[in-house]
C-alpha cells in the first residue's frame, strides 16, 4: 500500500497500477492480481487505507486536545491543514476524483463510511444544535477536494495567496467555534 501511495502521489491516480505497483515492490502483476483482483481493487483498498489513516489522525487531534483543554475544540488551522494536506499532498483528492471520473464510486464507500463514523463519533453529546458538525464537514471536505485539484491555478489567477482557500477554511471553523 505504501508504494502504491508513493506512485499517487509522485505520478496521480493513472499511475497506481497493479504492474507499476508489484515493479515497485518486486511482485509481478499477477502476485497483485491475486491480492487485490484488479487495479480498481487495489484503488478502492488505497483508498479505505488513506481514509483510515486521515480520519484516525484528526480523531486523535481532536479528543486529546478535547482531554487537554477541558473539552475545548481543537485549534481550527491544525484540523484544516490535517484535512487540506490528505486531499493534496497525500493524494486523496486525486484519486477520490479518479475513481468518480472512471465511474467506480462505490469504491468511495470506505472514505465515506470513515468520514461519517468519525463524524458520529465526534458529534457524541458535543455537538450544539445551531452548528452541526457534518454541515462544518461537508463544507471542509469539499473545499479541500477543490483545492487539491483547482486551487493553485484558481488562487493564481484570482491574483490571491495559494494558502487562501485554507484560511477560508480556518475561518469557517472559527466563526462555527466563536458561535458555539
């Protein structure tokens, strides 16, 4: 799975293959055919891996700063630099649009099942009524897919900071923070 992200990441989702992938590792394709039983398979376990590890990590921000401030919500740039960066740099992003291009969105299902457990998780007997917690989740999630695909050409040609989709983010959180 680890080379497989690297080549996500070094070359985007055309290149994550299972003959590039088993080249990587020294398998050959069949060993990988065996394992995952097409590329869309090894896509889909990429995936629910890359999930797994994103929403794990940002469930762990939030309850251990939760435990270390009295049951304060997390600093809101270290959630969007946390989500922003696993959709650019980590390659969610790409491979997310990659799959709904190529007409394999129910390989999304362990992306969206892990985003809605953590969000159901994170909602537990916290949650305010007047800012829910999936409306600020959709609202990031989607913002940062944009950003992954569209955002440096868009803040280019706006004549605006690359990070600026960033700071929109930061600033959704705290408005929803100032007003809990």
């Amino acid at each position: 799975m680890q080379a497989a992200q690297s080549l996500l990441i070094e070359s985007g989702p055309q290149a994550v293959t299972l003959k590039a992938v088993g080249a990587r590792i020294g398998r050959t394709h069949a060993n990988l055919l065996h394992h995952f039983g097409s590329a869309e398979g090894l896509q889909q376990a990429l995936i629910a891996r890359m999930a797994g590890y994103i929403t794990s990590t940002i469930r762990d921000a939030v309850l251990n700063n939760r435990a270390a401030a009295g049951g304060a919500e997390p600093d809101p740039r270290a959630i969007v630099d946390l989500v922003f960066d696993a959709f650019d740099s980590g390659g969610a992003g790409g491979l997310a649009s990659w799959m709904i291009l190529s007409g394999n969105r129910d390989a999304l299902d362990p992306i969206l099942s892990a985003i809605h457990d953590l969000v159901d998780e994170l909602a537990d007997g916290v949650q305010p009524a007047e800012r829910p917690i999936q409306d600020e989740t959709l609202h990031l999630v989607l913002l940062a897919l944009g950003d992954a695909l569209l955002g440096a050409a868009m803040a280019e040609a706006l004549g605006l900071p690359r990070g600026k989709a960033r700071d929109l983010a930061v600033a959704m959180l705290a408005r929803s923070d100032a007003s809990a």
